[in-house]
C-alpha cells in the first residue's frame, strides 16, 4: 500500500469513526447539557447507557424491531432520571453521590436483567449509505451512517435555538442560574429540574440503544466503557453549549478510531495506547477545565460544582 493510499485509509477510517463512535456520546453529553442547564448534575447516566442499551438489545430480540428498541432504552432511561430528579430535589440531598448511586443501580439492573441477551443477535438498527455511488469501498464503508446521527445533530441545534430564544430555555436557564430569581418569575424549581433530568435521561438511554444495535451492535456487560463518565467532562469542555457538545463529540469520536484505523494499515506497534486516545482526550480535558480562570465562567450557577 502506498503512502498516500495509507494516509486516505486512516483518514477515511477517522471520519467514519467520528460519525459512528460520536453518536453515543452526542446524546449522553445532550442529555447532561440539558439537565445541568436546569442546574442540577447528574452522574449516573454511565448506568443509564448501559441500561438502555440491555433494554434496547432486549426489547429488539423480542419483538424484531430494533426502532422500538430505541424507544423503550429512552423511556428506561427517562426512568431512572425522574428517579434521580425526584430523589435530589428532598432536603440536604447531594446531587452528585446521589448520581453516583444510580450509575451503580442503573448497572446492576443492565446486568442482572441482559444475562440471557449476551449471546442472542438481535435485529440491528439500519445504515445509510451515503457514498456506495464513488466506488470508493473505504469511504462507502466510512459514511454508511445511522440515521440517530443525524438525529442527534438536528437535536444539538434545536436545543441551541431553544436555550436562546424560547420561553422555555428561558425558564430553564434561569432556573439554572437562580433558583431565587426563578421562583419571583413563579416558576416551580424542582419540576423544572425533575423534567430535566428526566428529559436528560432519555437521551442517555437512546444513546445506549446504539451501543447495543449497531455500534459495536451486540450486548455485553463492558458495552459502554466509561462513555457516560466521559459525557460529562465533554459538556464541561463544551461550557454547557449544545453546539459545543456535538462538535466535541465527533472529536472524540475521531480519537476513538485512531487505535483501529493505523491497525488496518499494518501498524500495530503501540495499538493499546492508541486505543486509550478517548481517555487521554478526557484527562487532559478535566485538567484544562480545572483552571480558576473562566473554566466555569460558562456554568449554571446553581451547579454544585460552582459553590
């Protein structure tokens, strides 16, 4: 293979990673946007993921549907956010142990329940291919794409033009921000909050759904990797902006496939730690994020992070 043929496998290889990896974290790191917007955190939704994606993997082994899938991993997780939102909102509560609670909850569910779906194939969700007329099989095979990426991007946008210019956004920012200021506009906080999270929580679980149905498209109990962890360093990265989320995303996306895509060109040497690109990416995100100076010039003020 030449040089200029390796750089175009590696560089295809890159772009269809960053389409199919990202999608996941685009809805988890939506989710967390909105419901750390409301200003509460939400840990748990590495444990929403992988719930969502045993629920998805399961419901689309019995029924034949992989759509429905989606829909039940999003209500699932809608579940288990409207249960960290209900919990949190009680008195001397911590938002963040308690997330940390369900993440472990939410897996022990995926766990106990997914035993008998590690082996059975389930219907997958289907791809788009956008390139099969260049008769480029490298690139066909990079943008075959899942129609919840493209999902995902008119979400990131939508909610960006609604954060900024609808009665709604408005409510949700201010509640963010000020719950003081929210409750004089005669605005209930913990609802505003509880529908958050509870919104959060289904995105999370439809991001899980992904996971499981088509990439890497199976069921198993290291499905997820950390990815929904990692979602909440990348709405920190993003400064709590939807746009940002999705961007960074496919940045992570990209990282992720660098480890497979210099292996198919042959290289091998250093494969592992090419592999842990994604939580470099992170580690380096939380220590730039760390920095007193405006790293949370962007955040709601009602975090617990900010006080």
């Amino acid at each position: 293979m030449s040089e200029n043929a390796a750089l175009l496998t590696v560089l295809f290889a890159m772009i269809g990673g960053a389409i199919r990896v990202s999608t996941p974290f685009i809805f988890v790191s939506l989710g967390e946007c909105l419901t750390e917007k409301s200003g509460r955190i939400n840990l748990g939704l590495e444990g929403t993921l992988v719930f969502g994606a045993m629920a998805a993997y399961a419901i689309s082994f019995l029924s034949g549907s992989p759509w429905l899938g989606v829909f039940v991993a999003g209500c699932c997780g809608a579940l288990l956010g409207a249960v960290h939102g209900w919990v949190c909102k009680l008195p001397r509560v911590n938002d963040v142990a308690i997330g940390i609670a369900l993440m472990t909850f939410g897996l022990g569910l995926a766990f106990f329940f997914g035993k008998p779906y590690i082996q059975p194939a389930a219907p997958r969700l289907p791809s788009i291919p956008l390139a099969d007329w260049t008769g480029n099989a490298s690139l066909a095979t990079a943008l075959k794409v899942n129609p919840l990426f493209f999902v995902g991007i008119a979400l990131a946008v939508f909610l960006s033009w609604a954060f900024r210019n609808t009665r709604t956004g408005l409510i949700l920012r201010t509640t963010g921000d000020s719950a003081a200021a929210a409750r004089a506009m005669g605005v209930s906080v913990d609802r505003v909050r509880l529908l958050a999270t509870t919104a959060g929580g289904f995105l999370a679980g439809v991001g899980g759904s992904f996971l499981s149905l088509y990439y890497p498209g199976s069921w198993s109990e290291g499905l997820s990797s950390g990815q929904g962890l990692m979602a909440v360093a990348l709405v920190i990265f993003a400064r709590w902006d939807p746009m940002r989320c999705l961007f960074a995303s496919m940045m992570f996306g990209a990282a992720g496939a660098i480890g497979p895509a210099l292996q198919s060109i042959g290289i091998t040497q250093g494969y592992y730690f090419f592999n842990a690109a994604p939580y470099v990416v992170t580690l380096f995100i939380m220590i730039a994020s760390s920095s007193t100076k405006g790293a949370l010039a962007s955040a709601p003020g009602e975090l617990a992070v900010t006080r």
